[in-house]
C-alpha cells in the first residue's frame, strides 16, 4: 500500500485531481464558518445545544458544524440529495422521467438540470422556513436569536442560505469532473469527517478525568475497527448470478459466445434507508421542541434514542426503506429485457418473466441480510451511548456514509493508477 501512495506522485493528472479536490473542499470548510447576517451567534448555539437528538442536530451533522452556526452553507447538500431521490422516485410514476433515464447521457442531462431546479427551490423553501421559524425563536436565556426580525431578514436569509446551496451543488460537480470521486459524497464526507477531531479530543479529556478509563478506550477502539472492518465487508460483498452469451452471427462476423456473471450488491439501497428513517423518528422530537402539548412531548420521549420503542421502529423503517428504494432503482424486469435483447441467458432459467421472478427473488433475499446489517450497524451507537457513555461515532449512518465514500474514492484512484501501469493499493500490478 505504501508503494501505491508513492505512486501517486508519479503521475501528474492524478496528483492535480487529488490537488484540485482538496482545494474544493477547503474551500466549502470556510464557507461553513461564514455567519447569515442578523443572527445572534451565541443565542442559535445554545439552542443547538439543546437539539441534540432531533432533526436539527441530525441535518447539523451532515451540514459539517454549518446548522448550527448558520453560516451561508448551513442548509449543505441535502435539498440536492433530497431532490435527487424526489426525481429517482417520480420516474417510477411519470413515463417522461422513465424515458429520458433511458435516453443515455442526454437523458442523464436533462435529469441532472431538473435536479437543479429542484434543489434551487427547495433550498428557498427551507431558508424561508428556517428564517420564519427563527424568529420566534429564543435562546436558554431569554435572547432572541434574529437580531432585527422582519422581512428583510427572511428575504436576506432566503437568498443566503440558497446561494450557499447552490455554491456547494456547484463544488460538488466541479470536484466530479475534474477532481477525483464524487463530489457530493466528498462534500458530505468532509462535514462529517470535521467532528471525529473534536469527538476524539472529547474521548481523552473524559479519560483524563477518570470518567472514562484506558481499558475501556482500547476495547472502544477495537470494536470500533471491527465495525469498520464489517462495513467494508459487506458494501463490497455481492451476489454475482451467472449469465451466458448464445453465439449469433451478423454479417460476417460472430458475437456472443461468452460467460460474465450480474453483480447484485449485497445494500443495493446504500444510506438511504437509515437517513429516511432517522428524518421520520425524529420528527415528533423536533416538533416537540417548538409546542408545548402534552401527548406529543410523552411520543417525543418514547422515541428518543436509546428507548426501546427507538430501536424497534428505527429498525422496522430500515428494513422498510431498504426494500422500497431497492425497488426503486433496480428494475428486474428491465434487466431481465435487456439480457434477452441482446442473446443473453441465465443457465437453467428462461429468458423474459422466469429470468425477471429470479432476479427478483435473489434481489429480495439477498435485501434481507444486506438491511440486518445496515440496521445493526445503526443502532450500535445508540447502544453505545446508552449503556457505556460513550460520546463518539462508532457506527449509524455517519461512519456508513464515512466508510463508503471512501472505499469509492480509494477505487477511483485505484483504477487511475492501473489503467497507467503503476501497482496499486493492492499490489495487483506486479502480477
């Protein structure tokens, strides 16, 4: 692997890309510490303070530190993910969308300007909504958060906060053509990735207090590696199904004839699931923050996190979500379609509705254990903190969409390095 690292540095146009995606980043690193104008610093951080374990806290995560602060990036990329899964899911329903997905890369450009257009407008819909709700908002003490309320601060903040959206929709892209990796996962990625510094510092100040002893660090950080070690297994872990190629003749010349196999990726759904899930539990949480009736805050309590009633709907909604996106975005049928179009076969099934009901089955069964998974890897930090105190990440969707994306990006390098005859991280070359 160390060789692979210095290799690196032997080819130019991977050194720029790896260069110019680390530039990017930095960049969306200080824009998160750019402030909207008309907001009490303070007052918005001790009510973020008090968020934890609510949609605030969630979409704060995710923003890099920018929700609670309410820098210029505050909303981050989510009104372009969630835009992304509104288009994925709409294609089912409108046969416009179906068709252009399968136009190839025309399609594929129309699909990515109507996602913009989307996030653009949901980005003006929640700035509104954060600028309104913001208004009437105090801090613990008493202070108000919007300095000067009106509508020249919700106009101010709309605008803000969805140029800042789109400023990172625009870095995210930029870092996928011409870095390396994708961009909005990099992005997300490095939010992230920003808060294990300050959890870590966190971790060895409660060591040094005795509130936490080294003994129970080092099995921490063991268990900690195995749940890594898990999450690479099983993201690159799949369900290859044996396909066959029948000779055919056209013209002169003969096709076919050959034996590949079709990947069916063990979480199909990636984090979706537990993103979608952990939005619907903490809803009741986060709307019982803002009114004071009596039947929703007892709901908001049982469904804190650490509740048993938590960890079951958590992992209901996970199985759930995991098999309504994977029916989302594969389509047995179509690749059922496709494989007899083109003469292939799977051994031992006919082609068309009996090749179609297999994949299926094998999709669903293999759906299965890819969302046990998924689900215990979420709630393992739950767990953690419930019963052992431990304030750090060391699972949930955080480390899944950690773990993921860098496994993406490695691959990336990877085949950037082989395709140009340089030994990668794997020592394939010398082979």
């Amino acid at each position: 692997m160390i060789t692979g690292f210095q290799n690196i540095g032997k080819i130019p146009e991977l050194k720029r890309r790896i260069l110019f995606t680390f530039l990017l980043l930095a960049v969306y690193r200080v824009g998160v510490h750019v402030p909207t104008p008309g907001i009490d610093a303070a007052a918005l951080a001790a009510l973020f303070a008090q968020a934890k374990g609510t949609l605030l806290g969630f979409f704060d995560m995710f923003s890099g530190g920018a929700m609670r602060r309410l820098s210029v990036f505050a909303l981050g990329i989510m009104p372009y993910i969630s835009a992304s899964i509104i288009l994925e899911l709409l294609t089912v329903v409108i046969p416009y969308l179906d068709a252009l997905k399968k136009e190839g890369d025309a399609g594929r450009k129309k699909i990515v300007k109507y996602t913009r257009y989307g996030t653009v407008l949901l980005s003006a819909i929640q700035g509104f909504g954060i600028a309104f709700g913001l208004e009437g908002m105090t801090g613990p003490g008493g202070t108000m958060i919007v300095i000067n309320p009106g509508w020249g601060f919700r106009l101010l903040c709309v605008i803000t906060l969805t140029a800042g959206t789109a400023f990172i929709m625009w870095l995210g892209e930029q870092i996928t053509e011409y870095g390396i990796g994708n961009g909005i996962s990099l992005i997300i990625f490095a939010g992230i990735v920003a808060g294990m510094p300050g959890a870590i510092v966190n971790t060895l100040r409660l060591m040094s207090a005795g509130e936490m002893s080294l003994f129970k660090i080092l099995v921490l950080t063991v268990l900690m590696v195995a749940v890594v070690a898990v999450i690479i297994f099983f993201e690159r872990a799949q369900r290859r199904i044996p396909v066959q190629y029948a000779k055919r003749v056209v013209g002169r010349k003969m096709y076919g004839g050959t034996s590949t196999h079709l990947p069916l990726k063990l979480n199909t759904s990636g984090v979706i699931p537990p993103i979608f899930a952990s939005s619907i539990i903490m809803f009741p949480a986060t709307i019982a923050n803002f009114i004071n009736i009596p039947w929703i805050k007892k709901i908001a309590q049982a469904v804190n996190p650490g509740q048993p009633v938590y960890i079951v709907l958590y992992v209901g909604f996970i199985i759930f979500f995991c098999y309504f996106y994977t029916a989302i975005v594969f389509n047995p049928v179509d690749v059922a379609d496709n494989m007899k179009k083109y003469g292939g076969f799977i051994p031992g099934i006919r082609p068309g509705k009996r090749t179609a009901d297999y994949i299926d089955k094998v999709l669903s069964r293999i759906t299965f254990w890819g969302a046990l998974y998924v689900s215990a890897v979420c709630v393992l930090p739950t767990l953690l903190i419930k019963y052992f105190n431990v304030p750090f990440y060391f699972g949930g969707t955080a480390l899944l969409i950690v773990v993921g994306v860098a496994i993406d990006t490695i691959a990336q390098i990877e085949s950037h390095m082989l395709t140009r005859h340089y030994e990668g991280f794997l020592k394939r070359g010398s082979r």
